[in-house]
C-alpha cells in the first residue's frame, strides 16, 4: 500500500492548545486537502545542529541590537515560555520531531549576479522569499500528461501583468498566457478549451482541480508546436486572486460569487531584513514605511466579518511590534484589539532551538524548517477559534500557497501549488498528535 498525506500535522499538542509541535510540509499537505493522495511537498533536510551564534562582542554592538528587538521584560517572557514550551514537548513527545520528508533535489549554484527574483520589476514587494536561483526552482519530475517539467522565474511576474490586463479590458491582448481547468483526475482533452488568462480564479469543485496555463505563442511558423502549459493543483473550494496587494481587496464584479465577509483574515507581509537582503533571499519591501502603506492600501477591514480574527506574522524588531501594535498603528487604524500572541519558534531535527533564545528576540509553535522559509500552515490551529471548524470564510493574504475552502490574494499565490514542487510522499498516514 502507497504511503498517504497523515490527517493531521500536529505531532505533540497539549490540553491547553498552548504548546504545540507541528510538521511544516505535512501541515501544507493537510490544508490542501489531499486525502489519501501519495505526495508531500518538496523540503529541505532537517537542521541537524543549531546555527553558529553570531553573538556582538563589543557593548556597543549588543546594545544596538538590544535596541532592535523588543523590550527586555518582553524578551525575557518570550525566553522562559520558549524553554519551558520545548522543556514541555521533550517530556511528552519522544519521536522524532518532524516527519520523513521528500527532499528537493540539489541543484549547482548560478552565480550571484544571475539570481532570479520574480518581483523585481512588480509594485507589490516582497511577497516571493525563494533564495533559489532560477535553475534551483526547475524542479525535475516525470510529466505524463504533456505538460511543462519546469517553471520559469518571471511566470507569475507575467501572469500577474496579464491578469491585470485581462480584468481592465475587455479584449486581452492576444499573446495573453492562456488557462483551463479540469478535476484533477479527469483526463485532460486532446484540444483543452483555453480561455484567456484572468487573475481571479474559483475552484468550486469538492476535489482538487488542474489548473492549466498556456504560455505566449509566438512563432508564425504552421509547423512549430505549442509550449506545453504549466500545471498547477487548486484545492476543493479555494480561490485565489493573483495581484499585487497594493490595491483593495477586489469589488464583488470581480469575485466568482458575491466577495464573503471574512472570519479569518491572515497575512505574512515583507518585513525589511538586512541579513536577507545581503543575501539576495527575499525580495523585501524598502522600508517600514513603504510596507505600512502597502498594508494599509489593502483595507482588510472592510472585508472582515464583525467577530471576525486577523493574523499577522510580524518579527521580532521593536519598531515591527510597533507598527502593528503601538499607537496609530496597523490594529488601531483597523480597528482591532489583540487577543493572543503566539510565536513559532524554529527548531532542529532533536528539538533544539536553531538560534540561542537568549540572543533572538504565547502559545508557542514548534517545528522543524523547510525549503522556501515557509511557516507552517496554520489551518488545524485556528480551526478550533472559528464560528464552526469547517465552516468560515478564511483570506491569506501575501499567500503562497492555496488553502482547500480559502482565499489566497498575492503575485505568487500559487507558486507551491505548482506539479513540481510536490513529489512522492515518504510518510504513511497518521491520524494523531
């Protein structure tokens, strides 16, 4: 019998839901909805061994970063829950603290001034963070069914521009990027009936749909074949809207039925990170200024649902817990109160921190990195908090990956979705913590 994606991604997890130990590829896989389906997202290997500290020496380099990370009594509560959470799973949980993962290939290296970032040239800044070069992302696997083996770095750059496009004219220009869809286990035709490509898109299927995008045509040449379109799998009843997050979320005229009132709202912005933008891994917004702005222009609260939740992933940088949180703030202008916070904390294959607590920086969440600084899916934990646990209206905001039953907004919010990021599972089912 061929291993399939585990019910659940949650590993350890205690009464209170307070302390919980989750598989980062398993929980995307889960919030996918895919079932008995064999395939797991591509990772990374696990962290074996904590990173070397690169504590300052000189007072005056630890007092500058000391002043960059939230205040002392702050820091310190984050220490004692983050001891205590991990102290907690160790005396609870004594498996391995992820689950058997499908690595990605290795790829050679391009050199540096060849690194491909999609956004560029985009409006909408940051919400790609891939440190891989173009030849890196070109996933080898084997297609049966005539479709692309690779996927270039400017794709959704393009897809975005075109969608733009198609949802302000009537008459796309015709070397547009074309698309169709089909259940995903449908035969697809010998001549699909592709449309031209739209930024919005509604799978209302209770089974995982493929979407197929065709790109530009070219050649005039009778005798020259098509470029096979690429493949992408959109979960049971999700929807995406593939668009720089600098404008408000779309009017209704825009939506495939009447835009919901959300219960859920989550974001993961751009924060501006030196160390990541000396190494070339994220594209970044410029400045906290630029990503308030950013921000701002989505007007999230005129989408929300009136005992509805938004979550925002934010660092550990005072001025970034100020900007969301402080006076004139993102939840003040929004009108928002804070209810929970909770902190993921980065850990190794044995469940040591990858970074010493005592250098970064409550429900804490515990779980072992992958490829792509991907979060975890956080679908199973929020559950619970919902009007009805499989009921509610959920937008992820910045998205890169599709969620069964939610919206995704942002310029690559199906970049994960893509064939070739996924592969062959290497875990049998699992249906507990």
């Amino acid at each position: 019998m061929p291993p399939e994606t585990p019910s659940t991604s949650i590993l350890y997890q205690n009464e209170g839901q307070t302390i919980t130990l989750i598989d980062i590829p398993t929980s995307i896989a889960v919030a996918q909805e895919l079932n008995d389906e064999d395939i797991t997202l591509l990772s990374s290997a696990p962290q074996e061994v904590p990173y070397t500290s690169n504590e300052p020496k000189s007072s005056k380099a630890k007092e500058r970063v000391r002043s960059n990370t939230v205040d002392a009594e702050l820091h310190d509560t984050y220490v004692r829950l983050i001891r205590e959470a991990l102290a907690e799973i160790r005396a609870h949980h004594t498996s391995p603290w992820y689950l058997p993962r499908t690595l990605a290939p290795e790829r050679a290296r391009l050199p540096k001034k060849r690194k491909a970032s999609t956004f560029d040239s985009g409006k909408e800044t940051g919400a790609g963070r891939d440190d891989r070069t173009e030849q890196d992302f070109s996933q080898d696997y084997e297609a049966h069914d005539g479709t692309a083996t690779t996927l270039p770095f400017d794709l959704f750059e393009n897809l975005v521009y075109y969608g733009d496009e198609g949802m302000s004219t009537t008459q796309p220009a015709r070397s547009s990027y074309q698309f169709c869809s089909t259940p995903w286990d449908a035969l697809i035709p010998r001549n699909p009936p592709f449309a031209p490509w739209t930024s919005l898109y509604h799978n209302p299927l209770s089974v995982s749909a493929r979407l197929l995008v065709m790109p530009p045509h070219h050649s005039s040449a009778l005798d020259t074949p098509s470029p096979p379109p690429y493949t992408f799998r959109l979960p049971p009843h999700s929807a995406f809207l593939l668009s720089d997050c600098n404008t408000p979320f779309p009017s209704p005229s825009y939506t495939p039925s009447t835009a919901p009132q959300f219960d859920l709202i989550l974001l993961d912005p751009p924060w501006p990170n030196r160390s990541a933008r000396r190494r070339s891994a994220y594209a970044l917004s410029p400045s906290l200024a630029d990503l308030r702005h950013l921000l701002l222009s989505t007007h999230i609260e005129q989408t929300l649902a009136p005992a509805g939740l938004v979550g925002v992933w934010i660092t550990n940088r005072a001025a970034v817990r100020e900007l969301v949180l402080g006076p004139a703030g993102l939840f003040e202008h929004w009108g928002l109160v804070l209810a929970e916070e909770w902190v993921w904390v980065k850990v190794t294959a044995y469940g040591e921190p990858v970074t010493d607590v005592d250098s970064v920086t409550r429900r804490v969440v515990a779980a072992v990195p992958v490829l792509h600084s991907l979060k975890p899916s956080v679908r199973e934990l929020v559950a619970p908090l919902m009007p009805h646990p499989t009921d509610y209206e959920a937008l992820e905001v910045f998205a890169r990956y599709l969620v069964a039953g939610w919206w995704s907004w942002g310029n690559e919010a199906l970049k994960f979705n893509w064939e070739g990021a996924w592969g062959r599972s290497a875990v049998r089912g699992r249906s507990g913590g």
